[in-house]
C-alpha cells in the first residue's frame, strides 16, 4: 500500500506548524521562517475520543504521595561540566549540545568517555565514520575502552542498540543527521529532528539512560535550528564566542534540574578543550600595560564572580555619521550610556565614533559592567589609561547617578584576590564584608567619577 503524504510547513525557528505557508510566523512572529515538508497523513491511526478510556496510562496522585527523593545523577568527572548541570548529569534526561559548527560539540562530547573511566558510553556518530572517531580520541588522550562506538543514522536501530547495549550515557552526534523511518522528509528537516527527538525522549525516559544530543545552530539560527528543540529536552547547553580563538563559553541556557545562567570557560588545546577554571586570568588579557582606553569590570555571570577587560576606542568621526559599535554588549545600552555621558557630564561625544570590546568574546549583560564601559570610553577619549589596580562595579542610570549592583560583596572578593588595589563602587549601596580590606571608592554620579578617577590620578 501506498503510503499517504501530505505537506505541512514547519517555522524553522520555533517549530510551529501550519497546514498552509504564511509569510509570518504566527507563534513566534518571526518573518519567512516556514519551510515545507511532506509527512504520512496520519488518517486511521487517529484514535477517536470515544476510545479514550481513563486509568489506562497514568493515575491521579496527590503531591504527598510523590516520590520525591533527589534525581540520581552520573559525574562526568569534569567539574565545569558538572557544575553546569547542577551537580552531574541526571539519569534518564536528555541533554542537548548546541553551538556554531566546528566551535567544539563532538569534541566536548568525546571527551566525556575518555575522562571518565568504567563509564560504558553509546556514541552514535552519523557526523564523522567511527575511523574519525578514533583519530580524535587518539588526539584527546585518556581512557576509551569503556566507550562504544556507533555509526549510524537510523534513529530505530541506535534506539535498539541503546537498548541491547545498556549504556550508562548515549551521545547523538548529531540530531540533524539522524532520521527516522517513519517521516518521508529529509534528515534534519524540523518535522525530523523534532520526531526523533521525542523518540530519544521516549528512550531516556523509559530505560533511565541519559541522552546527549548535539545539535548545529548556524549563524542566524536558521534551518532546524536546535531552537525547535529547546522545549523538548532537559537541559540546554550552548556554546558561545567565536570558533576562531582558543576560547570557548559553554553556557546553560535551560535546566530543569539545576540553575540555568551558569556557564564554563574552555580552552581549546591541540589535546582538546581544557577547563578554565579560573576565568579572570584570560579576560583581563591587557591588564598592566597601561593603556588607555581598558577599564576592568566585576562581574557576576550566574554563579561565578570574575574580572573583565572593557576596551574602547573612541576618534573624531571620519564620515559625517559617527559609528557606534560593540562586540559582546549591547550597542543600545552603549547608546545611552554615551547619552549619558553627553548630557550629564557634558562630554562631547556625539561628534565621536566609539567601539567597544569585550574581552574573550564575551557577550555581557551584567548592568554591573556599565562604570567600565564609560570609563573606558572615557580613558579613550582623554587617551589617558586608568591605573592597573583599579576596577570597577557599578550601574549607570539616566540621571548620571551611580547605582549600586547586586552581590557586591563578592565582587569585591573576586577583585582583591586578583590583587585589585582598589574599586568604584555606588555610593549608595551597602557593603557587609570586605574582608580582604581592599580600598572601595564611592560614587555618586558621573561627575564624581570624573572627578575621582581622572583629577586625582592626573595629581
Ligand atoms: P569539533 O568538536 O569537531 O566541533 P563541532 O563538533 O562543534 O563541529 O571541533 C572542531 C575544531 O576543534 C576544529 O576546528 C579543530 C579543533 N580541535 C583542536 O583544536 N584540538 C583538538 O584536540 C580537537 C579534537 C579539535
Ligand atoms: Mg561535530
């Protein structure tokens, strides 16, 4: 018999599907996003509502009667990995890799096997031949004989292999290859990547094995995105900064068994990506060369106090439009905070171009980083560098006024153990400890600031 198909169109960005195109969106809003596909129309296998017959599946239960002993979870000996899943990788979640090609993924994820010994591991590959593998492992070094390598794009027979095999984890590498037989579209089409992964799903959930998926985004998030995905597994891992440095941010972007804004340094090494478990030391790459232009910024990113580079190149506009860029912040709050600058202090900025960078390709959205980013600017503007021992931590608002910051206390701490002299806080806020008795600078406004740092040090 032949089977029936029928086309419906899938948002590439959301998944949302539609029986007829449309230009927009309707879930998402996002413009020319729906693709089409063809699956089986689904016609007899749908159960009719008479059939449904309650108790069958899954009976009423009060919240006392729950479970709720901690989920087990599974160390992936590697702290950073660890701590970005709240604690080890539960059992039976489903775990999705996602980031640019060639940022780090399989290499991240073969190195899970490696480091951990006695750990049996599934690797499904349908990305590399299990020969490629290999090579990879050879250059990552470490322990594999506990992992088991598969290479195969049928997303039937890796699921009974998982299930033959009983793995402590299995890895997908990766769900844009996959596909499965019962979707007439192509592999890595949105109604494929979404079917297969509810099937991996299904395993995870049932035999308890839990399930890393890795998963390509390009540049603008295009075609079967991982987005698609995002609602469906556990816990969303992604990777950040540019392929083409050494380092990689690997971030928690959802987690339904730990906290979500945690995120991990890694360098990538000729032996595969080392943990940076000290981040400051890379993003402060300048610190004591006596530049101007640099401001140091403390930080908080989830959990982890650190230190950041600020740098900014301000000059005399060469075409009639003076440019605003920023590379890891936001360029509207760099707007308003040269707004700022302007009308509150009187610094003629409008007639300038100003860049602003942040160190280690780091995208910020810490309100805490905006003292850095003006008095980079600031130090860029008088090309007058800002001694090395002094960092900063602070918002900015409209009025010019310095507001204080969340978790001050453990800035301060993260800036005296990088052996920070002093730092510009709000002269608003509070302060319980500073422990390491670093000196704290407060201020009120920009004004002050200008005062503060630029009169005296000029002394
Ligand atoms: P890879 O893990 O293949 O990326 P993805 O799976 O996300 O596409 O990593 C690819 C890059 O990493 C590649 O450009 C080579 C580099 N690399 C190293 O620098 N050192 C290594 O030890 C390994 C394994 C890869
Ligand atoms: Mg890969």
């Amino acid at each position: 018999m032949v089977q029936k198909t029928k086309s419906v169109w899938f948002c590439s960005s959301c998944g949302n599907e539609s029986p007829k195109w449309m230009g927009r969106c309707p879930a998402c809003g996002e413009w020319n996003t729906m693709v089409e596909e063809k699956v089986a129309a689904k016609g007899a296998s749908v159960r009719k509502s008479d059939e449904f017959s309650p108790g069958t599946s899954s009976r009423l239960l009060s919240l006392a009667e729950i479970d709720s002993t901690e989920e087990s979870r599974i160390t992936l000996n590697s702290a950073e990995m660890d701590r970005l899943l709240g604690g080890g990788i539960v059992e039976g979640s489903l775990v999705l890799i996602a980031g640019e090609p060639g940022i780090g993924k399989s290499t991240l994820s073969l190195q899970i096997p490696l480091h951990c010994q006695g750990l049996k591991t599934l690797y499904a590959t349908g990305e590399e031949s299990a020969k490629q593998v290999k090579l990879r492992a050879a250059r990552l070094g470490g322990d594999g004989s506990g992992c088991l390598i598969y290479s195969e794009t049928l997303v039937e027979n890796i699921i009974a292999e998982a299930k033959r095999t009983e793995p402590d984890l299995m890895i997908v590498d990766s769900i844009q290859t996959v596909y499965t037989q019962t979707m007439e579209s192509s592999p890595g089409s949105v109604s494929q990547i979404k079917e297969c992964t509810s099937m991996l799903l299904r395993l995870a959930k049932d035999s308890g094995i839990p399930v890393i998926l890795i998963g390509h985004i390009t540049k603008e998030g295009s075609i079967a995105g991982p987005k698609v995905l995002e609602h469906i597994v556990d816990v969303v891992l992604q990777f950040e900064g540019d392929n083409t440095g050494a380092y990689r941010l690997l971030r928690s972007i959802k987690n339904r068994f730990g906290s979500t804004a945690e995120m991990a340094v890694f360098e990538m090494t000729g032996k595969g990506l080392r943990e940076v478990s000290n981040p400051s030391e890379m993003l402060i790459p300048m610190h004591g060369q006596g530049l101007s232009g640099i401001a140091v910024s403390a930080m908080l990113d989830g959990s982890r106090s650190f230190l950041i580079e600020v740098q900014a190149l301000v000059s005399s506009a060469a075409y009639g439009t003076p440019q605003r860029s920023a590379t890891g912040f936001d360029v509207r709050r760099l707007n308003m905070l040269l707004a700022v600058l302007e009308k509150r202090a009187g610094f003629r900025l409008g007639v300038k171009d100003v860049f602003l960078n942040m160190a280690g390709g780091l995208r910020v959205s810490d309100p805490a980083c905006d003292l850095a980013v003006i008095c980079a600017v600031l130090s860029s503007n008088f090309d007058f560098a800002i001694p090395s021992d002094v960092c900063f931590a602070g918002e900015v608002g409209l009025s010019g006024e310095i507001r204080p910051v969340s978790q001050i206390e453990r800035r301060i701490a993260e800036a005296a153990r990088l052996g920070f002299k002093s730092i510009y806080v709000s002269a608003f806020g509070v302060i319980n400890s500073n422990p390491a008795g670093i000196g704290i600078i407060r201020v009120a406004d920009v004004p002050s600031l200008c005062r503060k740092l630029f009169r005296e040090e000029k002394r």
